[in-house]
C-alpha cells in the first residue's frame, strides 16, 4: 500500500467517525423548534468541499507528505475528539446537530460550557486545520477553515438568538461570563467576583 492508499484511508476513517459521532448522538432525542435548519445543510456542503479539496490539492500539487505534520493532525484530532466527547456528555439529552430549543429545555453551564459558550463549534474548526493539515493541504486550510468561521458566526447568531429568546437574563449573564469559541479569562474574572 503506498502512502497516499494509506493516508486516504486514515482520512476516510477519521470522516466516517465524525459522521457517526452526529448519528450516534442525535438520535432518540426529544424534538424542539428548529431555528435556522439550512446551516447544518451549510456545514455538510463546507464540509464535504473541505474534504474533496484536502484530496485533490494532494494529488495537484504532489506534495511530499511531511509525517511531523500529518502526527500533529493526528494528535489535534485526538484533541478534538476529546473536547467534543466531553461536550456532548455535557449536553446529554439537549444536543442536537441543528439549533433546537426543547420545550423543557436546560441552560447547560457544565463540562467545556463551563468555559466557553460553543465548544462544539471549537471541534468543529480544528476539523477543519486537522484534516487538510494531515494530507498537508495547506491551500484548502485556507480557504475551507475561514468560510466555516464565517458559516459558524452566522450560526452562532441565530443559536444565541434562540437562547436569549428561550432563557432571557440568565443566557445573557452567562455570555457576559464565557467565551465564544476559546475561552475568556476576562470573563472568568468578572464570574469570580
């Protein structure tokens, strides 16, 4: 099996088990309102775009694949995988791939929410460093990483919308005290006093 057989099949892997992770736990969930559905339909094109690109910009511009670099995509999935785990844990019963607000719906403020107020977001753009980097597509980097911030600010938008309207002062208090993406210790400090 020659290097690019080998990494196509570690970078198909690593896309079937990110699909999986959506299925496994958005499924036998209550259902809410959803607001903004066409986003995920965003994410999933991006996505797929992102991947097909990583492929052909290897095959392109035949690149030799640097295994430092490709061991750091390894390692910042492993980071990705771990931070996402922990997040959904945290939501438990309350994730779900599109925004949705449940009529019993919980302000979740434990685990990485803790921290920062989307840290599935956070996973989701170190997919997008990890996986171009491991077939060291440093182009579809480019390009790919900074149209899923702009589709993630977009999103975020209408996600804290939802919330505000659902929880009102107490979202708005708990946004003045967390990050966004990465977290605050400015915000942490105004928590703490």
């Amino acid at each position: 099996m020659n290097y690019l057989n080998f990494l196509v099949v570690i970078l198909l892997a690593i896309v079937l088990i990110r699909t999986i992770e959506v299925f496994l736990f958005d499924k036998n969930r209550e259902k809410g309102k959803v607001y903004a559905g066409w986003t995920l339909g965003a994410f999933t094109i991006n996505y797929g775009l992102m991947v097909l690109s990583s492929i052909v910009e290897y095959i392109i511009v035949r690149r030799q694949i640097n295994f430092i670099i490709s061991g750091i995509a390894m390692i910042v999935m492993v980071v990705r995988f771990a931070i996402k785990y922990w997040a959904f844990k945290s939501l438990g019963k309350y994730y779900s791939s599109n925004i949705e607000i449940r009529k019993p719906h919980k302000l979740v403020k434990t685990g990485p929410y803790k921290y920062l107020r989307h840290p599935v977001y956070l996973t989701t753009l170190l997919d997008y460093i990890a996986i171009p980097l491991f077939l060291n597509s440093f182009y579809t980097i480019l390009w790919s990483f900074s149209l899923e911030i702009l589709i993630i600010r977009i999103r975020i938008c209408f996600e804290e919308k939802a919330l505000i309207n659902k929880f009102g002062d107490e979202y708005i208090k708990y946004k003045n005290e967390t990050g966004g993406l990465i977290p605050s210790f400015y915000a942490q400090e105004r928590r703490n006093r």
